[in-house]
C-alpha cells in the first residue's frame, strides 16, 4: 500500500471526515445477497482450473486478468 | 482425500497435493467446492505481507459450494445447499467489538484463506453462521467475486452514508461491483484511473463513461 497523500485542511474543514473498511460483518454479508437478489450485478470474470491458482495468481500481480480470477473445478 | 493447493511459506508457489478431507467441527459443514474467485489479499499473504499465516495453508474466501454434511449441531444448512464463503471465518461473540456490532474488528478473529484454510481446494470445513445463502440467479463463477470484492465495497458504500455523488479511486473488482449498485440507486459516480491501466474488470460494457486518461469522468 502506498502512503495517503497530503491535502489541503479545506478538503477537510466543515467536519468532514476520513474513513477506511476492514473486513465483514455477517450483517454485511446478508444486506448485501439481499441487494444481490434484488437486481442483477454483473460480474466480469476470468476463469482458470484450480490446479492453475499460481498463474491466476501470477496474472493478478502483473495486472493481466479481464475480470476478476476465478478458479473453478473440475 | 482431496486436491488442494497449498501455501507452504511466503514468497514459494502454491503446491498442489492431496490431503485428507477436512474433518467437521461442532457447528462447521462440509462443502464442496465449486468456485473460488483470486482476491488481491490473497497475493498479499502469499508474498508474506500480512503478518500471521496459518502455514501451511489453503488460500481463497470467495468460495462457492455445495453442503455435504452438517456437522454436530450445524443446523442453518442442510445437504445439496449452495453456500458463500467469505473471509470472516470466525469471532469470539464477546469482546467490546462483537457486542457492538463490529464483529469484522474482533482482536481474536479468525479468517478463511488466512488463519483458516480456505477455497483453493475440492472440500472445505467451515462454521455455518458465516456462511451465506446465494441468491439463485447467480451461476456459482459469477456470484464468487461478490463474496470478497462485493461486500467490502458494499460496506464502503454504507459507510458513504446517502452521498448523492460518489468517487471512486482505482477500478478493480470491487469498483466494477459497487458502481452499479450506486447507479441503480441513483447515485452518480465519479472514476479516477490512472492511464493505460489494464485489467479493469468491465470498463467497456458497463461503465463507458471511464476512460483511460487522468481527467476525471462521471456517470449519471
């Protein structure tokens, strides 16, 4: 992960605030299959088998992948 | 047995070998694999950037699959049933954090594909009350990035609160997901890409006002 750059306080003034995500909650994960069910998301994806995870893994890193990776089996 | 890929320390490539089926735990079900989407964390715990692997490891939370067998009282599934898996494998269900709603910050816990072996594997065992039901219209290869890069950007999008506009700093799988839940809210969206980037997932044919340059282009 690279540093956050600096700003001007302006950007931040009128009690604006800065914010970051970890993780799930479980609550999470139902609104959000709930939401999922209530239109189609489309996900682009990119399949590879699963005995192929090192390349899948290798083509995230060096930025090759249409899609996220899946691997799926046989 | 079973097929797995296996992390044996940071920075080697996954092995692939046979193991023994995993065994149940009270409250865990057996699943059978079916898809597992690659996430970004998981190059980072295997480049060895995250501090405490379980080694050796399985890696992968974004599992699909199927129920095999419900373990001692694991009741909120049952044989046949498609389950996702997600990263939050387990919480200890009493510290400041779980009973306040924050259970994705409890100190004590324990994540698939990390601290728990996870998806990059035929069979998986895992505790049912962090599993989630799959809507049905989702095949089991496209509902598998929903289950890492959808849900952190959903709860991005809840922390956001009601913004009518949104700004959205890179374009990867959780972007191309959070975007069109925003527009089909309503919401307008704003992409920030650096040029000539590729790998970004869907930025033709859903979100043609992104292009590839350093101006800032928006969607309504």
């Amino acid at each position: 992960m690279s540093d956050i750059p600096s700003f001007p306080y302006d950007i931040l003034w009128r009690e604006r605030t800065v914010c970051s995500v970890a993780n799930l909650t479980r609550r999470d994960g139902e609104e959000f299959m709930t939401l999922a069910s209530s239109f189609p998301i489309k996900t682009s994806v990119q399949t590879f088998p699963f005995r192929e995870a090192n390349e899948a893994l290798t083509h995230l890193r060096t930025g090759k992948l249409q899609g996220a990776a899946v691997l799926t089996m046989a | 047995m079973m097929q797995a890929m296996v992390l044996d320390s940071a920075q080697t490539s996954l092995r692939e070998t046979t193991l023994p089926r995993p065994k149940l735990g009270e409250g865990q079900i057996l699943v059978r694999v079916c898809a597992c989407a690659v996430c970004r964390t998981d190059l980072q715990v295997a480049d060895g950037e995250l501090p405490n692997p379980k080694l050796p490891l399985i890696l992968g939370h974004e599992v699909v699959g199927r129920v095999i067998e419900a373990g001692k009282s694991a009741e909120r599934f049952k044989a046949g049933d498609r389950v996702g898996i997600p990263w939050l494998g387990w919480t200890c269900g009493e510290c400041r954090y779980c009973r306040s709603g924050r259970e994705n910050l409890c100190e004590k816990a324990k994540f698939n594909g990390y601290t728990l072996d996870g998806g990059y594997a035929e069979y998986m065992a895992t505790d049912e009350r962090f599993c989630f039901s799959i809507p049905e219209s989702y095949s089991d290869v496209h509902a598998a990035p929903l289950l890492c890069a959808g849900l952190i950007g959903y709860r991005s999008l809840v922390k956001a609160g009601d913004a009518e506009r949104l700004g959205i700093y890179g374009f990867g799988a959780a972007a191309h997901i959070v975007c069109q839940i925003a527009k089909h809210q309503g919401r307008k969206i704003f992409a920030f890409t650096r040029p000539r980037r590729t790998g970004t997932p869907g930025a033709q044919s859903r979100c043609p006002w992104r292009n590839r340059g350093l101006r800032r282009h928006s969607h309504e």
